[in-house]
C-alpha cells in the first residue's frame, strides 16, 4: 500500500538512524529518493548501507524480517517495507562482458550501479543528495537516460529496454 512520502520518510529516518548510531552509514537509495523528488506516495524504501547483511538481520531481529536474497533483508516497521542492502560496485573486465557486482564500502560506487540516472541517486538521513550523474535534473527535465551506455546497460541485462518502458508509462517521462 503507497502511502504518502512525507510521512514514510519521517517513520524510515528512525531505522536509518539505528544503523548510523552503531558506526554505519545509510542512504535512502533509488526509487525512494526519486519518488521523493517526485512528491510521489512509496510503498517500499530502498536504503543502502555499509552494514553487512548479517549485522541487520541481528539488529533488527525484533523485528519482522525475511531474506529477499542473499544480499537483501526485507524489513517489515510501522506498515513500511524496507529493502536493506549492502552497498555494491560494480566490475566489468570490458565491454563485452556483462557487469559483476560486489560489495562495497562507498555510496559513489553504489549509485554507479544502477541503471537509470534518475535512479541513481542517494539521500543521506540529513537529506542531502549524492547525485553523480545529474539525475536531479534528468527528473526535473522528465528525461529517462542510462548512466553507463545504453549498450553496456543492455547487455547486463536486456529487460532494461522494458524497465525505461515502464518508466514512461508511469511517470510520464520520456526517454532520452
């Protein structure tokens, strides 16, 4: 259930706050900061972090949580779902190979991993937004462009020609 983001983002700063006080950093990452951007409800809130995976299932084991995968713990707190992960790089011996990913210890290099500029975006608790390929402005111009090559981002995974599509059919953007 999308619920308005003013109030999400006001109940999620709680469990951003809980990692950052035992020594990690955290981000509101992707789609969340987009949609805040956007004054757009959320029902889910993508926050990357520093903390392995196994360290938030610990601190938030009184929590409701599950494994989406090996590298996600799904949060379950005060009817918001969070996706929690750690922070990826990504590698890519050249150009004609698909992307490795791995983790990380940096928000830069977790921000280079996604697909889309206006994804590629993080918010820190304070609100201040790291922003390395001008995704601010991509979702002010209502624009949808690859921060890598449209060819490279196909080529680690062909569905991201159907992800822009769904973009512009949600958001009304368009594809640049």
């Amino acid at each position: 259930m999308k619920q308005d983001y003013k109030k999400v983002i006001e109940k999620s700063k709680h469990v951003i706050k809980i990692i950052i006080n035992r020594g990690y950093d955290a981000y509101f990452t992707g789609e969340t900061v987009r949609n805040i951007l956007l004054s757009r409800n959320i029902d889910t809130v993508e926050i990357s972090t520093n903390a392995p995976i196994e360290y938030l299932e610990q601190t938030f084991s009184d929590f409701e949580t599950a494994r989406v995968n090996e590298s996600i713990l799904a949060l379950h707190f005060e009817e918001i779902v969070f996706l929690m992960k750690p922070f990826q790089a990504e590698y890519r011996r050249n150009n004609k190979e698909k992307a490795v990913l791995r983790e990380s210890d940096d928000i830069l290099s977790d921000v280079k991993t996604r697909v889309f500029t206006i994804d590629a975006l993080a918010m820190s608790f304070d609100g201040k937004i790291t922003d390395i390929f001008d995704g601010y402005r991509d979702v002010n111009r209502k624009k949808i462009k690859f921060t890598n090559s449209p060819k490279l981002r196909l080529l680690d995974n062909p569905l991201n020609s159907l992800k822009a599509i769904k973009l512009v059919s949600e958001l009304g953007f368009n594809i640049d």
